[in-house]
C-alpha cells in the first residue's frame, strides 16, 4: 500500500522564486493536512481540508495556499519563498479516527530556500 | 508558553533499559491523546492513543494520562536498538491536534 506520496522529496529554491508540493492519499481518506516541522517546534498545521472541495487555515497558513484538487488530492503552494519556509513538510490524512488523532503520514518534502 | 511541552532530550540508554518520555500541556479541553514515533528522514506514524485518563498497554509500550495534572507519559520496557527515534506526543480537541517538539531517544546495543 502507498499509502500518502508527497512529491518532490527535495528542494531548493531562491527567495521570491514559487513551487508547489503535491500529496495524494490512496486510503479513500476524507480528511487531509500540510504541516511543517521544524527543529524545537514540533510540527504545526499550515492548511487543512475536512473533506473535498473544503479548506481551513491552521496554525500557520501566511505564504501558503492550498487546492483540494480531489478527494485523493491536496497540494501545498509557495507563491513567494522565503528563507523562513525553509522546514520539512509533512502531508497526512485521516479517515474516521480523525477526531481520535490517527494521521497518516507521507514521507516529508525537504525545502531549502536561499 | 508552549500548549505542548516536551523535552527535546537527547536521550541515550543502553539495551534493555526502561525508557520515559514525558509532555505536559495547559489546555484542559484535550481528550485524546497520543504518541507518535518517527524515524530518521521519515513522517511520523501512530503509536498509541488513549482517550481522557487512565493507562493503555501495548506489548513493551504503556501509555499514562493524568489528566488533573496535564501530564502524560509514554514507557518503554526492554528497550531495543530498534526503538531509536524521535518519539512525538500530541494531544487532541475536537479534531484540533497540537504536538510537542520530540524527543530524540537512541537505544544503544
């Protein structure tokens, strides 16, 4: 099972420079979540989607925007990098324990912006 | 203050040790509560969870949960060398999920 793919694993971009990372989930799950995590701070919610064709703002949402493009589908968009987005994110989903705290979770896209 | 405390460690402890990871939180309105552990350059993924108080055992690993205190605690009995990872709690309301920092546990052989 994939389970959640994010897609790029890696990169780099130049400040002022625009990319999205994209996530799909092949559980049939109908929550999803960008977050990002960074060293000391935990991980912390950027955007989330209830269900499709929904999306909310979390913890800290400034400099991103989202697309629910499907249920499978959440992709994560820097429109103007700059050097505090630098972080690993992480995209997860959640079926019915979504209330009980059971995420899954991808294997993170590693983002440095100089 | 954090809403989610959690000593970042590092941890080291020989084999077989007993292991105790700890978070504290100040919102009283979280009822689950949960541990997630992650390794090197991977996501994170579901341990344990346990609703409100109260104790929950999974084979090596006992989860605690002392609400009236705002303290939960997750062991690790015999530990081994696979255990090595970051260990994350977070705790839940409603859907809304905050998590502590992680705690960078290393079992050594």
């Amino acid at each position: 099972n994939a389970g959640v793919t994010q897609t790029p694993k890696f990169q780099v971009l130049k400040t002022g420079q625009s990319m999205t990372l994209q996530c799909a989930q092949d559980m049939n799950h109908n929550s999803m979540y960008w977050y990002r995590q960074d060293p000391g701070m935990g991980l912390r919610l950027i955007y989330y989607s209830a269900s499709e064709g929904t999306t909310d703002k979390g913890e800290v949402p400034n400099g991103y925007n989202v697309s629910r493009l499907n249920k499978r589908e959440f992709s994560l968009r820097l429109e103007s990098a700059a050097p505090s987005q630098t972080s690993v994110y992480f995209c997860a989903s959640a079926g019915p324990g979504q209330y009980t705290g059971e995420l899954f979770f991808g294997e993170g896209s590693r983002l440095t912006v100089l | 203050q954090k809403e989610v405390e959690q000593d970042p460690g590092p941890l080291s402890v020989p084999e077989g040790a007993i292991v105790s990871l700890n978070c504290t939180y100040s919102n009283s309105a979280f009822q689950y509560f949960m541990w997630y552990r992650q390794y090197s350059r991977k996501g994170p993924e579901l341990l344990m969870y346990t609703y409100s108080s109260g104790n929950k055992e999974d084979g090596r690993f006992t989860a605690q949960v002392d609400k009236s205190s705002k303290y939960i605690s997750l062991f690790i009995r015999d530990s081994q060398p696979s255990d090595s990872a970051t260990y994350l709690c977070a705790m839940s309301a409603l859907g809304d999920m905050r998590f502590g920092a992680g705690t960078r546990l290393t079992v050594k052989p």
